[in-house]
C-alpha cells in the first residue's frame, strides 16, 4: 500500500479579509493558510506518506511576493527533510502566461535538491516509493503554451481553440494510459476543469466557455487508481459509484464567503493496483460568519435587533460581515460605532451593510392632447387602486366641479 497526501489550491497569498499580525508583521491570512498548509505536512509526516502530490495553485499570482515564496519554501522543505518525494502540477494561477516568462514553480525545479517533480508540461514519471513503484501522469492546466497548436489553428475563434485543446488533452491523457504498465499503480495528477465538478466561491467567476472542459470518463479510465485534482475549491468526488475515484481536494483554507459553509482541508490516499481508497482530512480553518438580519418596522431600535442576532454566534477570531434588510420607508436608525464594538473580538468585520428594496417606479398612464376630460379622469382613477372603488363616483364629482368651473369663467367674460 502506497500512501499519499492529496493536496491543492494553497493560493499564498490570498490576503482579504484580514490585518497585519503585530508579532509577525505578516498578513493575518497569508498565516491562515501556512497554518492549514503545515497541518497538511503535519499528517505527512506522521503518516510516513510515500508522496506528497500537489495539484496545482500555489500563489494567489504567477508573482508571489518574497515572503510568500519563503513561507512556502519552509513548509516543503519539512517534506524534503523527511525524504518525501513532492510532484508540483502547474495550476492556472501559477502559470505567467506569456512566452518566455517562468512559472511560479520553476524555482523548486531548478535547485539542486532531490525529491522535487515539477510538471510544467504534460509528462509521466515514476518514482521509486519505499512501499514500491508508483507512476504519476502529470496534466498542468492546458494553455497555448502547454499544449501545440498547428499553423492551421492559429485563425481559429477563441472558442474553437478551447475545444481544440479539450480534444488535445483528452488525447494526450489517453495516450498515456495506453502506454503506463498495469502492474504498476498510476495516478492522474491534473489542474482542470470538470463539466460535472461544482465551483464555488471565487472560482464561480471562471467561465465554461474560456476553460477547457473535460467530462469524468475522459479522465477516470483504466489503468490509473486514482484521479487528483485541482482548480474546484471543494473537496467532491465526481465517479463515487466508480473506479477509479475523480477527486477534487478542493481549497485548504477558505478564499472568501462564497465557502464559508465548505469543510477545508486535503486528501490521504491509499493507492493499491486497483484497490485505492482515499479520506477526506479537515484542516484548521478560519470562521467565515455572515449575519443576516430582518429588522422589525415595528421596533425602532434597530441596533438592539442586530445585537441580539450577534449573541447567537460566536464572532471570536471569525471574519464577520453583517447584512441588515431595512423596512420599506424606514429611516436606518442602526448605530455602527455600537455594532462595531461588539465585534472586536473578531478577527476582522469586513462590513455592516444596509439592504432596502427596491422601489417599484408607479406606471404612467398614456395621455394624449385628444383626449377629452372624461376619459382623463376615468385613466386616472383606473390607475390609483386605493380610489379605483370609487372612480365613477368620483369622476361625477370632478366632471361637476369642471362644469361648474368652466360655467363661472364663461360668466365672468
């Protein structure tokens, strides 16, 4: 049995939502996930993992700062001291994009240290485990780079070459389980997209129509054990009534409220010739909590409403925000300063928002110079439904008072 640590979606350097920490004068954040990552190698190390597999998204950017890239150096190297072997898959933001410039990971591929696979390229290697061998095909999120394109291709549409490196890839990852030995247990190791994967949060913002989409049984075939994944910040396996399981680790700390309700954490593998299990492990995780409360348009003291929702949870050291619904022609009377201060003891508020609805603007009725008085008053009284039970009496009354107007100015001249 080969273990292995499943893991993606680090994003060093993911820094809303937090404050300078005063011993470190670091972000809050970037401490959040250093905090989740070094559990992660935590249960490495103390499991006596074969492998540490990463999945691609490291950095926030393809442009980490100084300290980002330490910290992570310092987290990895507790690997490389343990001789733990560590594959890197190139992620979407790790990757520089344009021609010529390196990738975030290059940098770990370059030093003069065993133990560091770096898979910038599509490629298959295999490593020489204490438990026996294990080959790893490596797909780092397909690009124009990554992926040839023909002379031909390049006056296709944007869209034509999505497809075309959707098909691409699907063949490369096919080629490659033809060509791996079935007596060997393999892993699929992949930053991609997934047409039955679930976003959320930041990554509802990607759109199928600019990432290359791959269905479950392009990926999860014979012979590979196991399928791990990056990109979906949510831990889910895609092919549960199958083999081989189609996992995304997901995020090991929450990026912002779009997961606040989501477990964070990574994956320990058992891979066995057709024999693979695999748990989810949750992490330390900081709180996202979001208030949301109805202010009663009978109780004027709005700010004692929102205190005693506040005292239903547990604000410590949580990234708090606040939404409010003001009633229909209300005055806000919400006091902030009081809010805020019944808050410091979170981490950070990132707001207390007022919500009102949106007023639905009255139709006007159509009038036109033609019109005689009459028909003036009836479209009126039609349109105002607090009078329209009274709009023939009323028309009377105002048809009268027009007459009588219209008779005493006649008189006057």
């Amino acid at each position: 049995m080969i273990k292995v640590i499943h893991t993606a979606d680090i994003h060093f350097g993911m820094e809303n939502y937090g404050k300078i920490d005063p011993k470190t004068g670091i972000h809050s954040r970037l401490l959040d996930f250093e905090k989740a990552l070094n559990f992660c190698i935590d249960v490495a190390l103390d499991q006596k993992v074969d492998l540490f597999l990463f999945s691609g998204d490291a950095y926030k950017t393809a442009h980490p700062t100084p300290t980002q890239q330490k910290l992570l150096m310092q987290c990895l190297l507790r690997l490389h001291k343990a001789g733990i072997p560590i594959v890197m898959v190139v992620g979407n933001h790790d990757n520089a994009l344009s021609f010529g410039k390196a990738h975030s990971f290059e940098i770990f591929g370059d030093m003069p240290l065993d133990g560091f696979h770096i898979m910038a390229k599509p490629e298959c290697i295999t490593l020489s485990t204490k438990n026996g061998p294990l080959q790893v095909v490596g797909i780092p999120w397909p690009t124009r780079n990554t992926i040839s394109l023909k002379t031909k291709n390049i006056s296709m549409s944007p869209e034509q070459i999505t497809q075309y490196i959707s098909q691409a890839v699907t063949a490369i990852v096919k080629d490659f389980a033809q060509k791996l030995d079935p007596q060997i247990p393999s892993i699929l190791a992949g930053h991609l997209t997934v047409s039955s994967g679930v976003f959320s949060g930041s990554e509802k913002r990607a759109i199928y129509g600019n990432d290359p989409v791959f269905l479950p049984s392009q990926l999860a075939i014979e012979p590979f054990d196991y399928v791990a994944l990056g990109h979906l910040h949510r831990y889910q396996d895609l092919n549960k009534n199958g083999y081989p399981a189609l996992v995304y680790s997901g995020s090991i700390e929450r990026v912002d409220f779009g997961e606040r309700k989501e477990p964070k954490g990574f994956c320990l593998v058992n891979i066995a010739r057709n024999a693979t299990t695999h748990k989810f492990i949750e992490g330390p995780m900081r709180s996202f909590i979001q208030i949301e409360v109805t202010l009663d348009e009978t109780d004027d003291n709005h700010t004692a409403q929102i205190l005693k929702e506040l005292q239903k949870h547990t604000i410590a050291d949580a990234v708090l925000k606040i939404l409010y619904h003001v009633p229909a022609g209300k005055k806000d009377m919400v006091d902030l300063a009081t809010i805020e201060r019944a808050c410091i003891n979170a981490q950070y508020l990132v707001g207390v928002i007022p919500l009102r609805k949106t007023l639905q603007r009255e139709k006007r009725i159509g009038v036109n110079v033609e019109m005689d008085i009459e028909t003036l008053l009836n479209n009126y009284f039609e349109n105002k439904p607090e009078l329209k039970a009274r709009k023939e009496e009323l028309v009377q009354h105002a048809l009268s008072l027009y007459q009588a107007s219209h008779n005493h100015t006649e008189c006057g001249e």
